[in-house]
C-alpha cells in the first residue's frame, strides 16, 4: 500500500455544513483569500487512492479546484 501523504487541496467557494460530512477524515477551513474570493481548504493524510477519492467528491460538487499541494516534512 501506497504511503500517506499530508496535501492541502484548495478549492473555490464555500463548503457548507451540510457537504463536510463528505470529507470526514478531513480537516476543512473556510475563509477568504486576499481579493475577497471564498476559499476552502481541506488538509489530510491521503494515500494515492484516498486523494483521488476526495478530488471525485470534489467534482461531485462541482466545485473549482484551486490547488493540490503535498505538504513535505
């Protein structure tokens, strides 16, 4: 089995209440960035599958990917 990795993957928009539930092993912080957009980020340990996994459910919602990022260390 593949290792896990930390990743922060930012997306457009706000996750409602309702939606975090989809992301349960998942930290997920709302807020707005320097321009006033709303952006969330989820922070995890994902392994390969796990983060595809969490990018389809990203797409389920229809929501814009912003950025993936594997947090080193």
């Amino acid at each position: 089995m593949a290792e896990r990795q930390e990743y922060h993957i930012q997306i457009e928009g706000w996750i409602g209440e309702p939606w975090r539930h989809w992301f349960e092993d998942t930290l997920v912080r709302s807020e707005r960035a320097r321009d006033g957009t709303p952006v969330t980020t989820l922070h995890g340990r994902f392994d390969q599958a796990a983060l595809r996994g969490v990018l389809c459910k990203v797409w389920d919602l229809n929501l814009t990917v912003l950025s993936v990022t594997r947090v080193e260390g």
